[in-house]
C-alpha cells in the first residue's frame, strides 16, 4: 500500500486518530506522517497466508475442537527485543503447550503477546508527582518511563523503533520455532525439570508421568520425538495506535482483501471498544482474526452487536471474545453473555483473561495480582462453560519467562513482603515462569475433567 492509499485508507476508516480513544497527543504532526508514510513503504512483519492460517485454527478453537494459550508481556519494551527474553517467553508457553495438549486431548494454537505489544492504554492521560505533573507513561512506542518532559512527550519516531522491534522479536521467533527448539521432547524435559525443583511438583507428577509414558510409547512405536522439532507459533498485540495499524494495513493482489500486517491476531482493549468507535470500525475492515476484551460491564446486547459488526457473515476463528470479569464476578456475569452469543449461533472463541480482574495494589504501591484469584476466574470460566454446554476456548495471560516477583503466590510462593525484589515490568505485574507451568498444570486438569 502507497502513502496516497494508506492516506485513502485512513481517511475510509472513520477520520482521524484523533477522534479515538487512547491515542497520543502528537506534538508535531507533520512529523507523525513522516513517520507514518515510512511505515507505509516498509515490508510487511507479517504475511496475509500466516494470518489466514491462524483464522483457520481459531475456527477450530471455535468448533470446540483446539484450545488457545496466549500469552507474553504486558507492554514489552525496545530493551527486552533480544533472543534471552524472546527464548524465556517462548520456552514457558512451549512448556505450557505440551501440558495443555496431554491433559485437554486436543490441539493447543500458540500465540504471543510479542513483536507488537509496545504501547498500552491507561486510565488517566496524566501523572502528577509532587508538583509535577507529565503525560502518563503509554508504552516504548509513545514515550519513556522516564519522568521528565521530554521524555514524557510523544514522540512519532518511535513508531519506527516499535517498528524495528517487531521485526527483531518475529525474527528471533522464526528461528527459534524452526531451528529444534520447540522440539517435543526437549520441552518435556524441562517440565520434567519444573515439577522436580517446584516446591508444589508433587502434585504435577501424575501427569508429568503420564507425558513420559506417552513419549516412551511413541517412540516404542517407530515414533520420532526428534521429528515434532518445529512448531507453528503466531504473535499478537493490541491494535490501539491507529496511526501505526493503518500505515502497517496492506491489501492481498491476490484475494484483494485487506489485512493488519503488523501482527498476526489483533485485539481491541476494553477502553476502546465502543461499537460507533474508530477502533470496531477499523477492526471491521481488515480480514485477519481479531479478538475483543470484555469487562464485567459488558451487556449482551453490545456483544451480539459487536458479532454483527466485526463478523457478520459468522466465520468460524474471525472473532474472538476474552472475556476478564474477575473472580468474583465471572460465574454470574459470563453465563448470560455466552447464552446470547449462542443463541445467534455465532461460531465465535471464548477465550479467559484471568489477569486484569484481579489487580490491586499493595500497601507498598505495586500493583500485583494474587496467583489464587488468577486461578479461580479461570477455573470459574471452565465452570460456566461446562455448565452451558459450551467450550472454554482457552486462555489470555500476561506472563515472562524470567523470575520475577510481580504476582503473589504459586508454587514458588511470592510474598508481599518480596514483591520489589524482582518487580521489573513495564507496566503491570506478569505470572513469572514457574507461576504459569503452576497455571498450566491446573488447567490441564480443569480440562481433563469435562
């Protein structure tokens, strides 16, 4: 697509960013679409038949047939673009696949919340500290941590950076999936190695038996573990700069239909999912699956409207619902909205974000979750589907592969009084490496017992 048909583009989408929510305050314009129309001239990061072959096994998420673990930072930063944190990321939800597969019986699709995830929305466009007062933080592809004015300031070139990122993380995830890494028995090894070391590994060791058990009747077959050495792996983020979206949207010569080439799946958060908004009405344009957080205000009148909107003619692995209410809400709040959608037969996934509903801050001023609240919303969402007949699609969790100490609990028990031991992310507290094989574990079981 030329800078004239991205500007076309744009201008068919709704109007300006500025009409959006959540978007910048771009202090130079014509700098923004400098930016802007480089990014419209650069390659593609990722390609129309990747993304048709992720709609493709979302369809059999949405049959009921395969699970979704999706999973990564919260905001990924310029910094964490390198192979050690890709390689932490990708062995957890690696590890977490294999578990999943054996304790569900089906296929898991895996997909990151990588290459992409560089800016996040917030709840009040301003941070005051003392008598200072800057625009808030809303990720490396707007602006720093830093508190200071400039920068704190908006900044359109680090849309390139966002840019060059994503490309650096898909390329590091390329060769990591195709070069043996994600081969069967090498992952299983390291779970063998998790419930070894993990204080609460007893209670995994049943199923991790069972795995092996599995293996060694593969390979007593003629089986070849060292043969399953590659493995489909798509990314992930949410769509809010509409200005890096739209530069990034390209059309397909061959099909003639339009796609976000910037990620694999994009979402639409839940602070900026209004239906008559830019966001929904972008979304509804482009051909890759896409996916809609839900809150526990959602009602489901505005749910069938967003099934009209974004997947009218009702195509299995288009549309995506995550729902995230919290624990407490999640079993009186999810029923209704799954019997509705149901009721129009639209063949959407259900997909569990058990993370933000359960955020608080401690007396310390972090932000944290408590691993027992994350597991409950989850095991709640399973709950409400087996009650209703339906398929829990699978799960959206923000998570890294480093030991860091941003939730409470788990196996490796994180304690208040250690949060700030290891608090290093950019923006909210992530389920460390051990924390989410806990996770993955308990799922299994959830699953296994439908």
């Amino acid at each position: 697509m030329t800078s004239e048909s991205a500007s076309r583009s744009h201008e068919a989408q709704g109007g300006g960013p500025a009409s959006a929510d959540q978007q910048p305050d771009w202090p130079d314009p014509v700098r923004l679409r400098e930016v802007t129309d480089r990014l419209a001239q650069a390659a593609p990061l990722v390609f129309t038949a990747e993304c048709d072959a992720l709609r493709s096994r979302l369809a059999a998420v949405a049959k009921g047939e395969a699970l979704l673990l999706q999973g990564g930072d919260c905001a990924e930063t310029f910094a964490g673009a390198t192979e050690e944190s890709v390689d932490g990321k990708l062995r957890t939800l690696l590890q977490m696949a294999v578990i999943l597969t054996h304790g569900a019986s089906m296929p898991v699709v895996k997909v990151g919340r990588m290459a992409g995830q560089f800016a996040k929305p917030r709840s009040q466009p301003f941070e005051r500290r003392g008598d200072t007062t800057l625009p808030v933080y809303r990720g490396d592809a707007v602006n720093s941590p830093a508190f200071t004015l400039p920068e704190r300031t908006p900044d359109p070139d680090r849309l390139l950076h966002m840019y060059e990122a994503s490309a650096t993380t898909l390329n590091l995830v390329r060769a990591l999936t195709a070069g043996g890494f994600a081969d069967l028995a090498r992952v299983h090894e390291w779970n063998r190695a998790f419930v070894a070391a993990s204080p609460g590994g007893r209670r995994y060791e049943r199923l991790a038996g069972e795995i092996e058990r599995a293996l060694a009747f593969l390979r007593a077959c003629g089986g070849r573990t060292g043969g399953l050495t590659t493995a489909e792996f798509f990314v992930s983020h949410e769509g809010l700069l509409l200005d890096y979206e739209r530069a990034l949207t390209r059309t397909d010569p061959a099909t003639g239909r339009t796609y976000a080439t910037s990620g694999h799946l994009l979402w639409i958060g839940e602070r900026t999912r209004r239906p008559d908004g830019p966001h929904v009405e972008y979304f509804s344009g482009i051909s890759n699956p896409i996916a809609i957080k839900l809150g526990p205000g959602a009602t489901a009148d505005t749910v069938l409207r967003y099934v009209d909107l974004l997947d009218p003619d009702r195509e299995p692995g288009r549309l995506t619902f995550v729902v995230r209410m919290g624990a407490e809400r999640v079993r009186d709040l999810l029923p209704l909205l799954v019997e509705k959608v149901a009721s129009e037969e639209a063949p959407v996934c259900w997909v569990n974000d058990p993370m933000h509903g359960n955020t608080f801050v401690t007396e310390s001023g972090h932000k944290t979750r408590h691993f027992d609240a994350v597991a409950d919303e989850l095991r709640g969402f399973v709950e409400v589907h087996r009650a209703l007949g339906t398929h829990p699609g699978g799960v959206h969790l923000e998570l890294t592969g480093d030991d860091v100490t941003e939730c409470l609990g788990g196996s490796s028990a994180v304690a208040r009084e250690t949060l700030p031991q290891r608090y290093r992310t950019a923006c909210d507290p992530r389920l460390n490496h051990s924390q989410a094989l806990d996770l993955a574990f308990l799922l299994a079981e959830w699953y296994r017992n439908r």
